[in-house]
C-alpha cells in the first residue's frame, strides 16, 4: 500500500485528487490537512478514512507516509514540495508548478538531488482525446504542424475577485498561469515538447481592474473581495517560435465578446485537427480532390484517474512519466518568457 498525504482540501482535492486516490487499490490516504480546520476535518468525515491535521510538517515527519498531494495556493507549491521532497515523500503538485520559473527550478533541482519522484498536476497529458491527437501528429496524419493557435477565452468569468487567484504574490499571474498553463502544456505535449527560440506578447489588466464596477457572468472562485488585490493579467496574447511550430494564443477571463472560445488548432500542410477543449476534436483534410471532416468515437476514462494512477505507478516502478518535472518545467520556462516579455514590451529569447 502506498500511503498518501493530500495537502490542501480545497476544489481540486475534492474533486480530483482524493476520488482518484480512492478508487486506487494500491492507495491508503492517511492525512487530509488544510489551513483551515474544517476542510481537514470534513474530509475525514466525508471519505472515512485519515486523520485531520492543519500542519502540512505532521505529514512529512510520519515515516510511513510515502507521498503527498500538493492542492494549495500557488505560493506554496515550491515550499511545501521542495520541503517533502527533503522529507523522502514522492510528490504530485497541482499545476502551476510554481508562481516563477525560479521556483520551479529549484523543485526540479531538489527532486534530481533526492531521487524522489516529483510530477506535476498537467493533466491534460492523460487526457484520452489529447493522447490520439498526439499520435495522429506522430504518425503524420497532419504533415508538417506548422502552426498552432490556442484560444482560452471567456465573457467575464474572473475567479474569485479580489482573493488567492487575483493577488500575483499568491498566485504568480491571472489567466496565463490558471488557464493558460494546461492548453500551452497540451501544445508541447502533442508536438514533441520543441525547443522554445523567442517570445512576443502582451498582457493587460483593463475590465477586472475597477473591482466596484465589474459585471460578471460567474465566479466560480467567488464572492468577491472589493478590499483584497487586483494585480494580475485578465486577457493576454502572444507569439511563440520554437524549432517545430509558430504558437499563437489569445487568452481572457474576461472579455468584452459574448463567447467561451475554448479550443487548440493544429494546423499541418496535410491537415488540421481542432480540440475542444476538455472534448472532442475534428480533423480536417483533403482527400482525392475532396475535402474532408473526420469525428472519432473512442473508449474514454477519466483523465484525473489516469494521472493518479500513473503518479502511483510511478511511485512502485521508478517510471518517468509525461507529467514528471523534468519534462514540464519547459511549459513553465515558457510562461516566464511570456510575462517577462509582456512586462518589457519586447521579444524575448529564451
């Protein structure tokens, strides 16, 4: 049995991490703890298993214990990983890895130092639509995949005004580092993970800004905090080269447009393949002077399952997963060259 700390009891831990880690029969979760008691403690009573605990320390000085779940803010990640890393806990830490580049570099240093397994929360790698995208790409249904373009837009839906998610000492960004993370992640996963050569964006923080006269559709992160920080990107846009394909993307929790724009195209010299985002794709071609549109049906299991139980499967076997930090820490490299050339108003070589 592998013996499981999830550290943090929040959304993602509720509804992700502890139902996988319960439907594993390799799994025994034997702590829940969260700052706030009752989260911990609710758990306990909910899932009928673990003890309750508000100190993530009581976690790591248990020898027994043999991995943790990282579900906090992202200011945290980095400290609360590097420090069970140290402990000789294997960890799985929700995306974003970190709130910097240099964050993310000293977890990767401390994971290699260690020898413990450290994967990171990008889920969409075990994402069954995701996986056949990324053969049809490999086996050149496609061509050459020159361009891809990524659109993570929504009306007004800024999570949770004014808290965790708006505060850039907590968070590290807004839409980029929340959303952005996971369709940028699937780009590199389905296309090899290229070599990044320069960046171009922009970011701004115009229609949450003036907390008082924000109209929303949701807040999912809500209510607001019209005395907390608004300090961070709620639309940005951009230009990546790499050696393998130009990446467009367009990214907004809030936009003036009345439209959820949530999609990737992969655009070859042989075909194109659109994915909906958390869905379906089609694929586009042409075919004997014709052109064509392909929809599949597949067998589909859950994508947060298939990653705890590859993060378990990790833990018994040694195997470096698609998820492990030496592979994704090159989405977080992107990420800072985005901002950073955001903040500077210039390309940026990476």
């Amino acid at each position: 049995m592998i013996k499981v700390g999830v550290i943090g009891c929040g959304n993602i831990a509720n509804s992700a991490h502890i139902p996988a880690y319960l439907k594993n029969s390799d799994v025994e979760i034997a702590y829940f703890c969260d700052i706030i008691p009752q989260r911990a403690e609710k758990a306990v009573k909910e899932y009928g298993c673990g003890k309750a605990v508000t100190d993530y320390q009581v976690i790591l000085d248990d020898p027994t214990v043999d991995a943790v779940s990282v579900c906090t803010p992202n200011k945290m990640h980095s400290i609360i990983t590097i420090a069970a890393l140290k402990a000789g806990k294997h960890v799985l830490c929700e995306k974003p890895a970190a709130r910097t580049y240099a964050e993310v570099e000293e977890m990767q240093k401390t994971a290699q130092q260690t020898g413990k397994i450290l994967n990171i929360g990008v889920v969409n790698r075990f994402n069954d639509a995701v996986n056949k995208i990324r053969t049809l790409i490999q086996n050149g249904e496609l061509g050459d995949v020159f361009h891809v373009y990524v659109s993570f837009r929504s009306q007004r839906s800024i999570p949770g005004l004014g808290g965790d998610f708006t505060n850039s000492a907590v968070s590290g960004g807004g839409v980029l580092i929340d959303w952005g993370v996971h369709f940028l992640d699937i780009v590199m996963y389905c296309t090899g993970d290229p070599t990044v050569k320069t960046v171009s964006s922009e970011s701004f923080c115009r229609l949450g800004k003036n907390m008082q006269d924000y109209t929303y559709v949701s807040m999912w992160a809500g209510p607001p905090k019209y005395d907390g920080v608004y300090d961070v990107e709620d639309s940005i846009t951009g230009v990546i080269r790499t050696d393998g394909p130009v990446i467009t993307f367009q990214g907004a929790w809030a936009q003036n447009i009345g439209e959820n724009e949530m999609y990737i195209d992969f655009m070859g010299d042989k075909g194109g393949i659109r994915l909906q985002y958390g869905a379906d794709f089609i694929k586009y071609g042409v075919q004997d002077g014709m052109l064509t549109k392909t929809q599949y049906q597949f067998p589909s299991t859950g994508m947060f399952q298939n990653e705890i139980d590859g993060f378990v499967r990790s833990i018994q076997t040694g195997e470096k997963l698609a998820s492990h930090i030496d592979v994704t820490i090159k989405t977080a490299r992107i990420m800072e060259g985005i901002y950073e050339s955001a903040r500077q108003h210039r390309e940026v070589e990476l």
